[in-house]
C-alpha cells in the first residue's frame, strides 16, 4: 500500500516587531514646548530690556503675557548678549533712565487708543523706516487730489496698518500689499495731496469703528501721497500734521 505524501503547510513568516513608542509625559510634552517657544525671541536689547521692566513691575509698556514671552523665548545666549548691552547703555547715560523710543511708542498708543498696549507687532519693512512705530489701525481708504485736479478714493486691499512715528510727527504705512493698479517707468510717482485718511480702531473702550481725518482742514499743508513703483509700497512726503490722543491734527 503506498503511502500517502504528505505536504508541511508553509510557516507564516514573523511580522517585524515595532518599537514601541514611548507614552507622551507631562515632562515630554513641556521639553517639546520649549523648544517651540524659542520662536520670536526679543530681536533688540531695547525690547527684551522694557520687557525686563514690565516684569520688574517698574514699567506697564505691555501686557505682562507678552513680556513672559518675549524672556521666555529669547535664547540664554542672546539674553546675555541683551544684558551686556543694556549695562553699556546704562554707563554711557551715567544710570539715568532715558524714554527709549519703544516706550515713547508705547506711550502714544496709550493716550491715541485711551488704554495701555496689548501686543508688539513686528513687520518686515524697507531698510529706512524707524525702528519703533505707533500703530493707530488698519487702513480703510484715502481721498487724495491728483496733479491734475481730479479727486480719487484710494481703498486699502486689507491687511495695511496706519501707524506713526513716537513723536506723532510721520505717518507709515505697514503690510505687504500696498500695490496701486498704475503703470509708470519711473521708480516714484506721485500720487497727489491726501484730503481725508480713514482707519478702523477701537478708542476709549468702544468697540472698533471707522475714524475719518481732514488733513489740512484748520489750515495746514495736506501731505502729499507718493507711491514707491519698485517695491510697491506707499508713504506720505510733508504735511503740517501731529498725531495726538485727541486723532490726527493740523
């Protein structure tokens, strides 16, 4: 009798083993934290030292959150490299304290919005602005009077603030999309003089609302807008004009 064959069924092949991955800790979760708090550290001695001084209590510029943050994510070496520089600074002054112009700033923004500041906003702009801006609020439109004596409103596409210097005396304004639909070969145009500029803010406690200015309308120098064709952008050249808590004056 012949024996049967018998086949040997295939040995299912052993599936690799993975790592297991460890459990997510408390200790885990605050190093992932700190690492991603080292982004937008203080980028100047001056801001990390007013935020120094908000904490310290010896200054109110902003809201002590935004001054834990701004220590908090600056790196220790640039910490050192900020106290070496606030040390020179204070020999140089023989230890005087001098209103820095982030707190002259600051200040503006106070007495224009009615209440102290609540953030610091950093914006990438052209190399010969100031450092330290006011911000008044977004820009709405502007009716300026073109060289040839037509009257055109010029809307803001969103995203552009109106801000100043903090002495009130140059206004700016800051954000990326600033490009006017003109075609022209040279570098700067003219555009024509500013008769009324509009902002949206919120003043004294109110919600935000549109605030609308005459420029020149107790008798001052309208300023005159101009428009920088090769890296789209727009400024304003002269004018008799100050920012004060009271909004823009002539």
């Amino acid at each position: 009798m012949a024996n049967k064959a018998t086949r040997k069924k295939p040995t299912p092949k052993a599936k690799p083993k993975r790592a297991a991955r460890p459990k997510s800790t408390a200790k885990s979760r605050a190093k992932t934290r700190a690492k991603g708090s080292r982004k937008n550290p203080a980028t100047s001695a001056e801001q990390y030292g007013a935020a120094q001084a908000v904490l310290s209590g010896r200054s109110s510029i902003m809201p002590k959150k935004v001054a834990r943050e701004l220590v908090d994510r600056t790196p220790a070496a640039l910490r050192s490299k900020f106290a070496r520089q606030l040390a020179a600074l204070r020999r140089r002054r023989g230890n005087q304290p001098e209103p820095s112009q982030l707190h002259k700033a600051a200040a503006l923004s106070a007495k224009f919005h009615g209440r102290p500041p609540r953030r610091i906003t950093e914006y990438k702009h052209w190399e010969q602005s100031p450092t330290h801006l006011t911000e008044l609020g977004r820009l709405v439109d502007m009716t300026v009077r073109t060289p040839a004596g037509e009257r055109v409103t010029i809307g803001s596409p969103g995203g552009v603030q109106l801000a100043c210097t903090p002495d009130g005396r140059q206004l700016y304004f800051l954000g990326r999309d600033q490009k006017l639909p003109i075609e022209t070969d040279r570098h700067h145009e003219e555009i024509g003089k500013v008769l009324t500029i509009a902002y949206r803010t919120d003043k004294d406690g109110a919600k935000c609302m549109d605030f609308e200015h005459r420029m020149g309308e107790e008798g001052g120098e309208p300023p005159t807008l101009a428009y920088d064709a090769k890296d789209c952008r727009l400024y304003l050249i002269g004018g008799s004009y100050h920012v004060t808590a009271r909004g823009i004056e002539h």
